[in-house]
C-alpha cells in the first residue's frame, strides 16, 4: 500500500488536503479535515510549510503524520483478517480514528457535568461550613 497526501482545490481561498491511499488497483482519496491556503503547502515534500509565517504548520503536519501511519497500520490489520480489504473498510477505520483524533479534546457540558457529579459523589464531607 501507498499513501500519500494531496492538495485540492487549489484555486479557492482554502484547498482541501486529503490522503490519497492506493493498494491491489484501488485508490481512496480521503478527507484529511484539514484545509490551508494554497500558498501554505509545500508541493515538493506534500506537508503544510512551517516557520514564523505559518504558525500552525507544525501541528497540523503532526495530524497528518498521525494519518498516513494509521492508514498504512489499518491497511495492515485488514489484510491479517481480509485476503483482499475494500476501500469501504478501509475508510472505516479512518473514520474511526480521524473520529477519535477530533473527538478527543472534546467534552460537552453534559458529560462534564456528569462526571463532576459522580467525582463529588466519592468524595466524604469532613465538616460542616457555615456560610
């Protein structure tokens, strides 16, 4: 398997990045969920440039990174069960990963809540304050 990333949409404000992954005759072409401007992507080394004018190149190559390894691992875990792996099981498995890459900062107010309470909950009173 090979992948590699791509810019698309280079002729709007922001263009698409995505993983273009290729095995056994099939191609997937994957949204990577992240966009820049054209002028931000380096076409010879296909990674966001970095440095003092493009202040997050740095992480967002460190996203991408984080892709095009699970994608060649998911490529790998899927031949150990399937002789010949789909492109639909391969996206699969990087729409969970991307989904708990993007998901894993995150915390709504109710599961904050929830688990505050139940933090509170094992916690014994030692005295008794008076306001």
């Amino acid at each position: 398997m090979r992948a590699n990333l791509t810019l698309k949409n280079k002729d709007r404000k922001f263009a698409s990045i995505y993983l273009v992954a290729t095995f056994e005759g099939k191609r997937l072409s994957y949204y990577t969920g992240i966009s820049v401007a054209p002028d931000w992507w380096n076409e010879k080394t296909k990674r966001v440039k970095e440095g003092l004018k493009y202040p997050n190149g740095g992480a967002m190559n460190g996203q991408l990174g984080r892709l095009l390894i699970e994608a060649e691992q998911a490529f790998y875990r899927l031949k150990q069960t399937t002789p010949r792996p789909s492109l639909a099981q391969l996206k699969a498995e990087l729409d969970d990963f991307t989904g708990r890459l993007l998901k894993a900062d995150k915390v709504t107010s109710t599961e904050f809540a929830e688990s505050y309470i139940s933090e509170m909950a094992g916690i014994k009173k030692i005295g008794r304050a008076h306001v």
